[in-house]
C-alpha cells in the first residue's frame, strides 16, 4: 500500500514545465552577469553555524535548518550567501585582483513561516563587487539587478528601485539631534515606517532616540523628500552635503547607463540587516502588491568579521520565488509546452535499425529526436509525436526507402514533402 509521502512545508517540487521557467530565470541572470564580467562560483549547502551567528546574531538561529552533525559539529543549511562569500574570499582575497566581480545561484534555506513570495527554500541571485569603495562599484551592482530584469522582460513600468543610503540617513539624524550611539535604534524604526505609519513611527522614534515631537517631524518629513529638500534643510552641515553629493553620483551614474527612470530616491529603505554601511535599494513592482523582488547595498566590514581582510563590499541577493509571481502577472513566462525537433516512424518494424541510426545521426548534429520505444501502428506514432510537440514527422517507409528517400511532415501546416536519405543524414539547415 502507498505511504502518501507528501512535499515538505515550504519546500517546491520542480517538474519539467516548472523546471523550465526556472531554467529560463537562471540563464537571464547568468548571461546579464557574465555580460557585466562577473564570474561565477558557488559554495557547499552546508556551514558551519558560527558562521551565521558572527554575522546577524544569536537571533538568527530560530530562522535556520541547524543541527549537530556526526562529527559533532554545529551546523547549518545556508540562508544566505554572503557569508559563505565572505568565508572564501578570506582565504583567498589577498591572492586576486581587485575588484573582485562574482556571482552565484545558490539554492537557500530558512525555518520560517510561509507565505506568499516566501518559502521555506528558495533560489537566488548573489551579484557581489568586492575591493572597490567607489560610488560607480554600487551603481555597476544595480545596474546588473536592473539589467537582469530587463533581460526577462520586465521595463521601468513594471518595476522600480528605491534607494537611499545609510551614511545619509545617520548624518541626516545627527544633525536632527539623534546621538551615535541610538542611530541603530532610529535605523530600527524608520525600517518599520510603512507599516506602522507615521504617527506610530514618530512616538517610537521619540521614545527610541530622546528627540523632541518637533525634530521627529522633521525627521520624518525628509525622509520622504528629496536630495534637494536634505541638502538645504541642512544646509551648512558638511556632513550632510558630502553625503548627499555621493548619492547624486550614483543617481547620474544610472543616469547616464539609461537606467534612471527605473530609481527613486527613498530614504525609508534601510535594510534591516545590521551590517550594512553605505548606499541601500530594494526592488519593487511598481503596483506594490508583492514583496521586495531583490535587495541590497554596501557592506565594508564583513569580510574582517570572519576574518578577512578589510576589503569594502557592495552586493545584492535577488530571490526566485516573488521574481516568478511578478512574470507570471505580467504574462512574461516562457512557453513551456514539450517540444522537439522530429519525431521518427516506421511503417514497418523491421526499418527500426535504420530508425536508430537516422535518429542518432540527427542527434549527432545536434536535433532532438524522438520515437516509440516499442513497435506501434503508425497512427499511434503520430498521436505519440502529436503529444511530444514534435516540429515534423519523419516516416520512414519501405517503398520510399528503396528510392532513398523519406516522406517528411510539417507537423504545423501538415504539408508532406519527400527528402533524401542522403540530406537527412547529413543536413544542417533548420
């Protein structure tokens, strides 16, 4: 009797149709990296559990797949892949050129509540620029998120990138009142500003930094303004114009790419993850009915916590799953009905020899072919080629084959021509 084994929570089972879309994703993204000069690499599925504590925490724990292994050693599936980046390049970094452009699709995984545009496994898109600190490394990593997507389809009506940059936001607070040592704290609630409003945001940014009710408002008011409403609310703090003079390089750098009609200036993105340092943006479908699509941004320190050297960083991870959904909306998924090249018949069984050595030559150059795998009627063949969506119809009968010659149909229009033995041996046209 069947068990009934059913699919983990979370988890996605990928058969050929989905496996498709999937493959159709990854190559987008894997050509627009390698037009940009990345290179690929990826890293074992499995780490060391410190590895993730060292970089978020102790909290991360109840978010991972950790156990104890045989060795008895803690480990845990990776959720992310920034880390196991880090990790190698710590061996390694000081023996290669700067900057370092990799890239990766590592399948992650985290023990958390399901939901939609997020499972419990997922595919993802790590695109990293390491050893270079300039402006034009954050706009280059962009730039390949904005060209992957535009690469499956999708233009700046379809999405939009919302950027800001925490070396502002912190010299936006300071010069606000906000002391250094609660700018983490004022991080913490701008991060939740969208779904708590302001008026919730406000008493928490109060009770969290000590700033008056008016230096709150103020706050938050710039932080839906532009560079130009920062930069004259502060002006005369140097701070603030150095930060916000950087931020207009990386919007021209897009600028000038094309790519500036998909950016906007939102400086209510922070980013909730703690090592981040500089330049900030998250992904959206411009209806804002999904979850982010991709996120990233600086992160200068992380490779000196797992002991590397201090080389600055900047990256983005862009996730499958809420990708999907959004080309499902906009009807932008592959074809992914079965195809192929030919289908071979026999009108008698005694001609499956030369059906075998037809079929392994058009396979040589490179056709896919198909045929039954046990004698049928030719009627049966054909429903069999129908189903497998071939192309044509190759039909291989005694009295053509003592003319040498094969009748051949077009399996669209259903017109029938006859073709050489000798051209189908060795043809190379379409």
């Amino acid at each position: 009797m069947s068990k009934g084994f059913q699919r983990l929570p979370g988890f996605r089972d990928f058969p050929p149709e989905d496996l498709a879309v999937r493959s159709h994703i990854f190559e987008a993204w894997r050509r627009v990296s390698r037009r940009y000069g990345f290179l690929e690499y990826d890293g074992p599925p499995l780490e060391p559990l410190e590895l993730y504590v060292e970089k978020s925490g102790p909290e991360i724990v109840g978010q991972l797949y950790n156990f104890t292994d045989k060795g008895d050693r803690a480990v845990a599936l990776r959720p992310e892949m920034t880390p196991s980046l880090a990790r190698i390049l710590a061996e390694r970094s000081r023996a290669l050129p700067k900057p370092i452009r990799w890239f990766a699709v590592p399948q992650l995984f985290r023990y958390e509540r399901q939901q939609r545009g997020r499972l419990r496994e997922h595919f993802q898109w790590n695109v990293d620029v390491v050893g270079e600190e300039g402006v034009s490394a954050d706009a280059e990593v962009l730039a390949v998120g904005l060209d992957g997507l535009r690469a499956l389809g999708l233009t700046d009506q379809d999405v939009r990138a919302r950027v800001s940059d925490r070396r502002l936001l912190a010299a936006l607070l300071s010069a606000g009142g906000v002391e250094e040592g609660r700018r983490m704290a004022a991080f913490g609630v701008i991060d939740k500003l969208e779904r708590e409003g302001p008026d919730k945001t406000s008493e928490r940014l109060i009770a969290a930094t000590g700033v008056s009710e008016r230096e709150a408002g103020a706050i938050l008011e710039l932080l839906g303004g532009t560079l130009d409403d920062v930069a004259t609310h502060f002006a005369g703090r140097d701070e603030v114009a150095e930060e916000v003079a950087r931020l207009r390089e990386y919007m021209g750098t897009l600028g000038a790419m094309g790519l500036g009609s998909f950016v906007e200036l939102d400086l209510r993105i922070v980013r909730g993850l703690a090592y981040y340092t500089g330049i900030v943006f998250e992904l959206f479908d411009r209806k804002g009915k999904m979850r982010a699509i991709c996120g990233g941004g600086r992160y200068d320190r992380l490779l000196e916590l797992v002991g590397g050297e201090a080389l600055p960083a900047v990256g983005f991870g862009m996730g499958d799953v809420v990708l999907t959904d959004l080309l499902r909306e906009r009807g932008l998924l592959p074809d992914t009905a079965r195809s192929i090249d030919y289908f071979l018949v026999t009108v008698v069984d005694e001609l499956r020899p030369q059906l075998l050595t037809l079929a392994h030559a058009l396979r040589d150059q490179g056709r896919s072919v198909a045929y039954s795998l046990k004698p049928q009627s030719v009627g049966k063949q054909f429903k069999v080629a129908a189903s497998e969506g071939a192309r044509e119809v190759i039909v291989l009968g005694p009295t053509e084959m003592s003319r040498g010659v094969a009748m051949v149909k077009d399996m669209a229009s259903g017109q029938e021509r006859e073709v050489s033995l000798k051209e189908l041996w060795g043809r190379t046209d379409g």
